[in-house]
C-alpha cells in the first residue's frame, strides 16, 4: 500500500493546479502534523480481498484529506482532487491500473481544534490482472 500512496502523492504534486488553490507545498502520508494550517494528507483503508474469476488482482483505496483555514480553499482542493484524479490511468506509475473516485463531491468531515476546515474524498484503486 506504501507504493500507491507515494505514487498517489507524486501524481498530486506534480500538478501545479491541485496544489496552487490551496497554497499547500507538500502532501503528508499517515500523519497530518499540526502545521501547516493548509495541507493534503493521504491515508490507506482497506480493499476488498481479490476474487480468484476477477480481473482485478488488487483493490485498494485511498483517502485524501484537505485541511484548510477557510471553507473554500478545502472544498475547491478537495474537487479538483477529484477531477483530476478520477478515472486517471496514470495516478500510479508502478503498477496497471485506475483510480475511481468514490465520492463524486467533497464530503464535509469537521472542525478541528483550531477551527480549520477538514474534506475528504475518497478513492478506490484498481489494478488490472494480466
């Protein structure tokens, strides 16, 4: 899983645009630290197991989350995540597949302590068996 959210993170960052509304220079993994007040950090949750007759040989999923100090810098981040990134062939380099937005909208999460705004979007992973 460590390969897809790298690979995930790279494919953000090398787009000016999803980072540029935000103003946030870097995309954490794992761990969304105290500071920067705006930043994307990516978080694995579990696939389902492959079945043996599929043509998937792996799912996995994603979930990017935006914090921001304003409504509008996570929202419009958060959706031009998901223009971006859905339905993109070329979002992991490593392996044969797509990513598939779950969520066709930001999701609102909450507030955190220092009333900065949280989205998320989700995403399914699907890797094609040769």
């Amino acid at each position: 899983m460590a390969d897809i959210l790298n690979d995930f993170r790279t494919f953000l960052t090398t787009d000016a645009s999803v980072l540029s509304d935000l103003g946030a220079s870097k995309v954490m993994i794992g761990h969304e630290p105290d500071m920067p007040n705006e930043c994307i950090t990516l978080y694995p949750y579990g696939g389902r197991a492959p079945e043996p007759n599929s043509p998937l040989k792996y799912n996995g999923s994603v979930q990017v989350r935006v914090r921001a100090s304003t409504w509008p810098k996570s929202y419009n981040t958060c959706q031009t995540i998901i223009n971006k990134v859905h339905h993109t062939a070329s979002v992991c380099s490593n392996t044969n597949g797509r990513a598939y937005a779950i969520n066709s909208i930001p999701i609102y999460l909450t507030h955190d302590d220092e009333k900065r705004i949280i989205h998320v979007c989700n995403f399914d992973i699907k890797f094609v068996k040769y």
